[in-house]
C-alpha cells in the first residue's frame, strides 16, 4: 500500500435504488456472500489507502446510512433526496469534495474492484496529472453499458447505450463508471451537465473536461469482470461465484487443504490458520476464524465461530457465535447457536443442540440431547435423550451443572436448577430441585409390575375377536 496524498476524496455512489433487482431493499445492501455488495467496494478503497471516504445514499437511504455508520466509522454520509442520475449525485456533493485537490468517483456496486487496480489508478493520476482520469475495460456483450469511443484527435467521448449509432454499438470497450477528476475541472464543469429527460449523466463532465481542458486519460482495466455492476439477481449470483473463487484461491495459497474448492464458500472476513482442512460443501461464514489443524465435515455451516486448534467439525453440522476450544469433536448433525462457549476436548456428538451455554474442558454429549441456557463443568458426562428445560412460556431460565457430574440417559431438567459437582441423576429423571454434591438423584414414579400381563392380554382379545359379520 502506497502512501496516498490526504488531499484525495473519495465518493462512493450508493443512493439507486437498482429498479432491476426487483427488491425493496436498496441495490447496495443486497446480501452478496453474506456482506452487503457495498462492502466490497468500501473494502477496496480503504486497502487502497484512500482514507477521505464518503457515501452518497438516497433510495432506502436510511438503511444505508445505518449500515455505515454501525460498521465503517469515519465514512462521511451525504444525502441525494433527489435520484437524478450520478452526476446530479456529484453536483449534490460538491460542498464535500470541493475541499480536497483531486476526488475518485465509483459506484457501490462493483464489488469485484481490487484495491491494488484503484491504487495503480490513483498513482497514475497523481503521475500525469490530467484533469479527469477513468476507467474502462473491454466486454465480450458490451450491450447495456456506456461506450468509451476514441476520438481521431486523440480526445475521448463517452456514448450512452440509448444513444449509441450502430458502429457506436460494436464498441467493445466500456466505460467502468470509475473516474478521477481535478476538482478545480470539475467544478467549472458540474453545472453545465445537461438534464436529459429527469437525468443529470456525470458522463458529460468528462466530456466537457475533454472539450475544454483537452486532458482526458483512459485506463484499461485488465480483468473485464472487475467493473462489471451487479444490477440483477443473476448479476449477484454471477459475482459471487467469481468473489468466492477469488476468496478461495488466496485461503488455498496461504495453506487451506480443501477437497473441493468450487463447492466450498468463505465470507469475505473470514481468517484461517495454515493446515485448516475442509471436506465439499463446507461453507463458513461471518466473522469466523479457525486455528491451526482444525477440519470441518462435508457440507457443514459456520457463522462467526472460533474453531480451536486440531478441532473437527464431523458434517453435516451447523454452528453460529460460537467459541470452540482446542481438540473438540462436533457433530455429526450437531447444531450450536447463539453464544456457545466449549473448553477443551469436548465431544458434542450426533443429534445434539446447544444453545447460549458455557461447556467446560473434556464434557461429553455424545448423542441427541438438548442443552439450552446452561453451564456444564469439567469432565461431566451427559447421557442420551438428557434436556434443560430452559423456557416455562414466560421466560427462560437457566441450568448450573457441576463438575465430573454423570447425567443418566432421559434427565430432564426443570430450570432454574443447580446441580453440585460429583453428581449423578438416575436414568429417566424429572430434576425439579438442586442436588447436592456427591449426591444421586432420583425423581420417578415408582415401576410397577402386572403379573401374567401377557396371558391376561391374550385371554382379552380372545373375547374380543369372535367371528365378524359380512
């Protein structure tokens, strides 16, 4: 990262409200891998060095405006009430960039955009200091898109889809809507953009930059996915594929063993430790790290879990905010949820969920029980079909097991209760009341037996089942 002259704006374009993709939710907040398609593009500036950062919202403005300021502190918002095009969009920032010698204009929606290619672009600018820099890459289906035509005389006009001519539509090089102006070019040009039918096109301002300065520098962006706008469900899905192969590579570079990395998906801020293994279908996502020999199973789900070192995740299992310790066992058909802590070398097996509890060192739940609001000591053991009940229908409560404890298959525990440490509970127990330490509880009916049941049954449906009508 290069050092970047604190005399750059940057204004990211966030108030469309992306009619195309057919959602109440503004275009830039669409979930691509989890994180807003913003996210991307803020990531990417902010990894370029760019450090002046404003994001201009208008449509569901609001939700964006939330967004930035729960997780990109220092961002400037600025409002566009108004959707009336990008250059109206930078005409209603002019008291913002107005202050800074240079300011770089892209959307919020290309999320592909590597800061290393918004670096290059920047040290170019500073380079030859043109009055206007952008972007443009060549499209293999240039339709839909702006056309960057090269003019005899050297200068650059830019033609709308709607008003291209036929030889204008076979241009294959596109406009990336990625520009860098002189602030002080701009500014003489930003109130002579036309209005065409509502619709103020920044476009212009480039074009009145070349007719006027005659200083106008294109650069081709290798990749021609990188600029490429996400505009349609199907554009998301597009990206997301290309995002998590990108994603995926760098993981795999750096370490990550993976069985099969085009069915395996990892969120844009996850962290891996070298040697972590991952069987198909894995996918993990959110703020989760996983430490050093960890593995997880086929076509298991990770949200915001810390996975210990040489731990396994046996799929398919579906862990969120949880915090797991070293050499643990998960799964398989496990499921841990909403602040889970687990110690070291425990085992939680087949069919078993748990829920907002702390699980100490070498606690073992091997199969189909359900842990809900509890805490469990070390070296406790907790036997098949074993529940807390957690909730009366009013509220939830919690359940304090002790440690080397042995809970016996069936116990059902009525919170809020505490159990002492050392000790056990008989199998197929209702625990309503605290147990001491070292002490067994039993707490079921008495077992009854009926002698000669079966020959009382069988002289029972002997009168019972006598000749039937037709």
């Amino acid at each position: 990262m290069s050092e970047i002259p604190q005399s750059l704006g940057v204004l990211v374009l966030a108030a469309g409200k992306g009619t195309r993709m057919h959602s109440d939710r503004p275009k830039v907040l669409q979930s691509l891998l989890e994180e807003p398609v913003i996210y991307y593009t803020l990531n990417a500036v902010k990894f370029a060095g760019l450090q002046n950062i404003a994001v201009l919202v208008g449509y569901h403005g609001e939700q964006v405006e939330s967004y930035i300021k729960e997780e990109w502190p220092g961002v400037e918002v600025i409002w566009q009430h108004e959707q009336l095009g990008a250059g109206h969009a930078v005409k209603v920032a002019e008291n913002w960039w107005e202050r800074f010698d240079n300011v770089l204009v892209l959307s919020g929606d290309v999320p592909l955009v590597r800061s290393e290619t918004l670096e290059g672009m920047v040290a170019k600018h500073l380079g030859v200091a043109p009055r206007c820099t952008l972007m443009s890459f060549i499209a293999d289906d240039p339709s839909g898109y702006g056309r960057v035509e090269r003019l005899a005389d050297g200068g650059v006009r830019i033609v709308e889809e709607d008003e291209a001519q036929d030889e204008e539509r076979l241009i294959q090089e596109i406009n990336a809507g990625v520009y860098l102006f002189d602030t002080k070019a701009l500014s003489v040009v930003i109130n002579e953009i036309n209005n065409d039918e509502h619709e103020y096109y920044i476009t212009d301002a480039v074009q009145l930059i070349g007719e006027t300065e005659g200083d106008v520098c294109v650069i081709i962006c290798d990749d021609k996915y990188e600029l490429l706008g996400v505009n349609t469900p199907n554009d998301l899905a597009v990206t997301a594929k290309v995002l998590n192969k990108r994603i995926v590579r760098g993981h795999m570079l750096n370490g990550l063993k993976c069985m099969d990395p085009a069915s395996t998906w990892i969120g844009p801020r996850v962290e891996l430790d070298r040697d972590v293994f991952m069987e198909p279908g894995v996918q993990i996502w959110g703020k989760s790290y996983l430490a050093n020999e960890s593995r997880v199973g086929a076509y298991s789900t990770l949200r915001n879990v810390r996975l210990g070192s040489h731990s396994r995740i046996i799929g398919p299992s579906v862990i969120s905010d949880s915090d797991i310790g070293e050499r643990a066992e998960i799964g398989p058909f496990a499921c841990l949820r909403d602040d889970v802590r687990l110690g070291a070398d425990v085992r939680v097996g087949r069919f078993v969920e748990v829920k907002n509890s702390v699980i100490g060192d070498s606690v073992k739940a091997p199969h189909l029980s359900y842990v809900g609001d509890a805490s469990i000591g070390k070296r406790t053991n907790i036997g098949a079909g074993t529940i807390t009940c957690n909730y009366d229908g009013i509220r939830k409560s919690r359940t304090a097991i002790g440690e080397d404890c042995f809970v016996g298959s069936d116990t059902m525990f009525v919170a809020p209760v505490s159990i002492g440490n050392r000790a056990s509970t008989a199998a197929g127990s209702v625990i309503t009341k605290d147990i001491p330490d070292d002490s067994m509880a039993i707490a079921r009916q008495r077992q009854t037996n009926i002698d000669n049941w079966s020959q009382r049954r069988s002289i029972t449906n002997c009168r019972t089942d006598g000749p039937k009508e037709d």
